[in-house]
C-alpha cells in the first residue's frame, strides 16, 4: 500500500529538520565545544607556571576564539539568509511537490488500468494468436516440403 500524500509530505518536513540539525546545529555545537575544551586546556595545564598559561590564553587562544566568532557570526547570519529564503519559497516548492505526488499517483493509477486493459486484451485474443501462429506454421512446413 501506498503512503498518502500527507503521509509523504510529513516525512519529507521530518527528512528537512534531521537534515538542519544534523549539518548546521551540530557543526555549531561541536564548534564551541572544541573552542572551550582548547581554552580548558591550556588554561590548567600543570607543567608550566601561572603566567605562561595566562599569556597563551590571551595572546593565543582569545583571538583566535575572537576570529572564529566573527567568522561564527557569519555563518549564522548566512544560516538566518537562508532560513529566510527556504521560508519564501516553501509555500511554492509545497505546492509543486503537492502537484508532482498528484501527477504520479494518476501516472500510476493510469498504467495499471492499462496494463490490466493489455492483459485483458491479450487473454481474449490467445484463441486468435494461436490460430494464426498454427496457419503460418502449416505455410512454412509447406513451403519446405516443395
């Protein structure tokens, strides 16, 4: 049996939001995580003193943590674009989906009546096929035997 087209569409929005979440919440997340990790890191080392640890998180790791903020704010900005964007489209791109699920299903339900129909017609002619296969069959044994 056939999903129906509601059917279809809620799994083509859970396919959408498995797909947000898995390529741009995810990166974001994993992306501070490491940043603060690297921060922890060399923030509590035990092999150097206070002072190189201090001067490595400031001279270090704050602009590199300030430059990838930037280039963080960036990509949300681009992200929020798009977001922007998908939601301007959506209502035409639902529709055309709505309009191709439709145009399939009487694609389908079209052939099937026809491939019943072929089948029909094939079962009614078999008496008339093999008539004909056994005429032309008799005209060649004949033709061979002269």
């Amino acid at each position: 049996m056939r999903p129906t087209r509601e059917e279809r569409l809620a799994q083509t929005q859970k396919r959408i939001r498995r797909t947000y979440r898995l390529e741009i919440l995810l990166p974001l997340v994993l992306g501070f995580t490491g940043l603060l990790v690297l921060t922890l890191i060399a923030a509590f080392v035990p092999r150097t003193n206070l002072s190189a640890n201090l001067l490595v998180t400031v001279l270090m790791i704050c602009p590199m943590v300030i430059l990838t903020f930037m280039l963080v704010l960036i990509m949300v900005a681009g992200v929020y674009g798009m977001g922007r964007l998908n939601h301007i489209i959506h209502s035409p791109m639902r529709k055309a989906e709505e309009l191709t699920i439709t145009a399939r299903d009487k694609v389908v339900d079209t052939s099937d009546v026809i491939n019943q129909q072929a089948a029909n017609f094939g079962a009614k002619t078999a008496p008339l096929e093999m008539w004909l296969n056994n005429a032309f069959n008799r005209k060649k044994k004949r033709e061979e035997l002269l």
